[in-house]
C-alpha cells in the first residue's frame, strides 16, 4: 500500500507538475514570440502552448487537496479559477497598471491563470495586432506568473507534501494518521472531483441549476472550446490510479 501511494504522489501528482512546469515555460516563450511580432502562426502556436500547459493541470486535479487548496499557498485558483470573468480580464486590458512581476503577482485570482490567458487568445474580436500592445504584454506577463505558480505548486509537494500523503502512519507525518487514511483520502479526491464533472462542469452549463435553460458562461474553457478536453484530462488522471 505504500509503495501505491509513492507511485501516485511521485509518478502521477509530482510527475503531472514536473509537465506543468515545463509546458508553462514553453507557453512563456510562445507568448514572448507573440508579442515581438504578433502573426497568425504565433497566435496559434501560442494556443497550442495554452493547451500543452492545461493538460497536465487538468490530469492532476484529483490532487487539489493540500498545497493547491489549502492556505497559505492556496496555489490552485491563482492557476485556473473558473468559470473566466471576462470583465476582470478587460479591466486589466483596459488599465495602465504596470504588467512586470510585482504587478501580476498583485492581480485577484479572476484576472489571471488559465481563463484569463484563454480570454486573452480566444475573446472573441480580438484581432491578432491587439498582441502587439497591452494585449500581448498581459499575456506574457500572465504566462510568467504561471510558471512561478506552478514551481512553487511542484516544490510544495517535492519537498514536504508528497511525504505527507505516502508515509501515511509513521510518527512524523500529521495528515493521515494511517495508510488506509491516506489510501481513501486519495480514492475520496477522486470521487470529489467526478462529482465535480457531473454536477459543475457538466450539470451547470446544462442548466441543471437553471431549470433546463443552459448556461454556457458557466462552462469550464468556452472560449477555446476544450471543455470537453479538461474532463478527458480529468478522468485520464483518475485512470490512473488504477493503471
């Protein structure tokens, strides 16, 4: 059992943010691209990076317990928090606020991470010039602050979290007081984030909560139509466990 639990924590959460890192500093680079010289070749290579980043993220969301949800580090909604507010997202656009580090680092969960970036690529009129202004500048910047996010997501469970979850039982670990604990903590995320898939990725854009009227703004990546994709990722991960 607790050689299980080191190949979940070190092969499928550590080994998922270990990819994350590094599709998110390949985004960086497509996003610098892009906004030195804005083509329609970069803009897609960019969503193509957009789309690298996300699978990793969405493959290890059954792992949004410890260091991605809980305070201080709290690193999951400055990564993806959904459904995208598009007025934060303008707001931002729409400003003069620096765009360097401390500047992002400032922004609320709403006006960055992958919605925003998404926004950012997909909004609809957005035209492939605006990424050489402010557009493009906010996209690279959000692109940077994914990168130090998921570093700091990566080495939470790297240097501490992991051992917390697979030494399960031994004296020095407080989380689960026994593998078994430890075991259906894990198996407990999963069905966690199943019902997630059913009740607010898939019910709420169904309109499950709206009396049948659909509600696609409440769907998880709309404006680059991978909804479906995030779930596939999703339930790739949950397989996981098992395979």
């Amino acid at each position: 059992r607790r050689r299980l639990l080191r190949s979940w924590t070190e092969e499928l959460a550590i080994g998922e943010y270990q990819a994350l890192v590094s599709a998110a500093q390949s985004l960086t680079e497509r996003a610098g691209e892009l906004a030195e010289d804005p083509t329609d070749e970069r803009l897609q290579a960019a969503k193509q990076a957009w789309r690298n980043a996300r699978g990793p993220l969405k493959r290890a969301e059954l792992f949004g317990f410890g260091p991605y949800l809980e305070e201080p580090q709290r690193y999951g909604p400055k990564l993806d928090f959904w459904p995208v507010r598009p007025e934060a997202v303008e707001l931002v656009l729409s400003g003069s606020d620096a765009l360097d580090a401390a500047g992002t680092l400032a922004l609320g969960a709403p006006s960055k991470g992958f919605p925003a970036m998404e926004y950012l690529l997909w909004a609809p009129g957005a035209v492939v010039a605006e990424f050489g202004g402010r557009r493009g500048e906010y996209l690279k910047a959000l692109a940077g602050e994914l990168v130090r996010v998921a570093e700091r997501l990566l080495e939470a469970w790297k240097t501490g979290f992991a051992l917390e979850v697979s030494e399960a039982g031994l004296d020095h670990v407080e989380l689960f007081p026994t593998l078994p604990a430890a075991l259906g903590g894990v198996i407990q995320q999963a069905a966690v984030l199943i019902e997630m898939i059913r009740g607010d990725k898939l019910g709420k854009p169904l309109g499950d909560a709206a009396g049948g009227v659909p509600q696609p703004d409440k769907c998880e990546s709309q404006y680059s139509g991978d909804a479906m994709q995030d779930i596939l990722h999703n339930l790739d991960g949950v397989g996981g466990l098992l395979f």
